[in-house]
C-alpha cells in the first residue's frame, strides 16, 4: 500500500531545490520504486531555455542511472515561487513527461498531484496517457 502522504512530503522536499531563475515556476517530484525507493527531482532551468529538465524527467533520470527501473508511483507539486503551499493549484506533468512515464511504467504506476501535503488527487498512467500501446505495455 503506497503512503501517498509520505511520497507528497518528499515532493515539497524536493521542490525546495528548484533552480527557476527564469519561469519562477517551482516543481518538485517524488519517484517511488517497486522496492519502496524514493528519488527525489526538481525542474533545473537554463538560459537558452531548451535544455530545461522537468522535475518528473529529473527523478526519473536520476533512478534510471543508478539502476532502478521498476516504479510504482509519483508526486508532483508545482506552484509558483511566490505562492504559498496550498494557495495554488494541482500542476499535471507535462506530455514529454508522461512520454518517459510509457517508456518506463505500467499502465497501473499511480501518479499524484498534490497542492497541500493533504490535498491529492490519484490517477493512472493509462488515464493520462490514454490510447497508447507501446511501450507502455512492455
Ligand atoms: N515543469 C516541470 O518541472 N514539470 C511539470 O509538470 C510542468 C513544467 C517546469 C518546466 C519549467 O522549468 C517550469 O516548470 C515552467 O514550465
């Protein structure tokens, strides 16, 4: 049973590392694996803008190059550097995001938007990527 409390707290903890100098835009992601561990990403911002990497792709990234492959479940936290947590609103993963979540992930893996550290909501990767079969499938 997945704590989603505990994987949302670990998503504020990451979106404390934002580097937003540009879209002040600050997104914090918590990546769970299968095993029960959490890798943490923030969105990292550059000037020429193309190379910016989502916190989702971070997290991802970071447990694709340390070995781990098999993920159960995400959260996601995105505001507004000047907004206070619970002011904002959800922030759903962008669409290269969720492409990476299909190259990765089952159709079952749990993605959480939060807003406040008790205010979620929980969908499946085949609900917000829908009509999609490979590699989702895999
Ligand atoms: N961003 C993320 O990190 N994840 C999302 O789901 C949406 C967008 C980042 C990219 C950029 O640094 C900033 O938020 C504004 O788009």
């Amino acid at each position: 049973m997945i704590d989603y409390k505990i994987l949302v707290k670990e998503a504020y903890e990451a979106q404390k590392y934002a580097y937003i100098p540009y879209s002040h835009w600050a997104v914090g992601a918590a990546l769970l694996t299968k095993e029960g561990k959490i890798y943490r990403g923030c969105n990292i911002e550059s000037s020429t803008f193309s190379p910016t990497n989502c916190a989702e792709r971070t997290a991802f990234f970071k447990a694709i190059s340390e070995g781990d492959k098999d993920f159960a479940a995400i959260a996601i936290v995105g505001n507004d550097a000047d907004t206070p947590i619970g002011e904002g609103d959800f922030c759903p993963p962008c669409g290269v995001c969720r492409q990476v979540m299909t190259e990765f992930c089952q159709r079952d893996f749990e993605i959480i938007l939060a807003r406040d550290y008790d205010d979620y909501k929980v969908y499946t990767l085949a609900e917000l990527m829908p009509l999609i079969s490979l590699p989702l499938s895999k």
